[in-house]
C-alpha cells in the first residue's frame, strides 16, 4: 500500500512540476505561447482533415448528409488559415468570449431586474454585477489583444497556483504516510 501510495505521490509531484513550468511560460512568453497554441491546433485540425478525408474514401456512402471528405477539406483550410495567420486567434478568442460573456449578462440583468419587481433587495447586486460583465465583455471585444495576452497570463498564473498547493499537499501527504497507510488497511 505504501508503494503505491508514494509512486501516485510522485506521480503527482511531477505533474505539478509540469504544470508548474508551463504556467510560468505562459507568464513570461505569453505571446510565443498564443502562437504556439494556434499552430498546435492548425496541426490538429489537419491532421483530422487528412484523417476525416481517409476514413471517408475507405467508407464511402452516398447518401451521408456530411460526408468525411468535405467536413475534412474544410478542416485542413481551417488550419492552413489558422497557420498563416496565427496572430488573429489569439484575437478570436478574446472577441468570442466577450460575446459570450455580455449575452449571459444580458440574461441576468433582465433577471436583476425581475427580482427589483418582486421587492428582492439583492436585485441591486445583480444588477451592478451584471453592468459590470458586460463593461467587461465589451473590454474584450475592444481590445482582443491585450485580453489574449491577459487571458493567457491568467492561465499561466492558476497553473502555478494549482501546482503550487499540489506540491504542499503532496509533501503533507509523503510525511504523513503512516498515519494515511493505517486509515486504508
């Protein structure tokens, strides 16, 4: 048991090493790292073309509404524009969750508003959170850039806060080994 128990914490650890080092680079190349993400997804939207194109000359059926060779050749497209034009992903992203984000406010601020009509006091709080999204959602649309590289660096930082508290509760854990070993017995 204790065998175990301490390759799955090493295991552990080193996954947060990982996770660690990776979020401390898209910290500090957080541009390199939004251009590397667009050219891992190109890749893998053409090789799911190629693979689409191929399943679909082995299978082929004529009366398939979507058929693998056309969803597949746009696939492979969508990838060689992804490729060749790397920078405007890192601004579809932030664009895309604007939208999102002032359509779900939307919603809500309708809701605060119903809660206002039904003499809810906490109608005020939803309503000024929702105003606040959507100020939020149109900062993203305005300047998709600067929130791709917000975003990512973001990301990179709850990476390493994740890795972080897996690391101390993995150490908690190794020294405490005994005490955890007589509780699964």
């Amino acid at each position: 048991m204790k065998k175990k128990f301490n390759k799955l914490m090493t295991i552990s650890l080193l996954t947060s090493i990982l996770f660690c080092i990776v979020g401390l680079t898209l910290i500090i190349f957080t541009k390199i790292s939004l251009e590397t993400m667009a050219y891992i997804m190109a890749g893998l939207l053409i090789v799911h073309g190629i693979a689409s194109i191929i399943d679909d000359y082995k299978q082929f059926k004529i009366f398939y509404f979507f058929d693998g060779f056309t969803s597949g050749l746009l696939s492979i497209i969508l990838g060689i524009i992804i490729i060749s034009n790397t920078d405007y992903i890192a601004l579809i992203i932030p664009i895309v969750l604007g939208v999102w984000m002032i359509l779900s406010s939307t919603f809500k601020l309708r809701m605060s508003l119903a809660l206002k009509d039904t003499n809810n006091s906490s109608w005020l709080i939803t309503y000024v959170l929702s105003l606040l999204t959507i100020i939020v959602g149109l900062c993203l649309i305005f300047n998709p850039e600067i929130g791709a590289l917000t975003l990512t660096k973001v990301i990179g930082g709850l990476c390493v806060i994740y890795s972080v508290c897996d690391i101390i509760d993995v150490i908690i854990f190794k020294k405490n080994i005994k005490s955890i070993a007589r509780i699964f017995e």
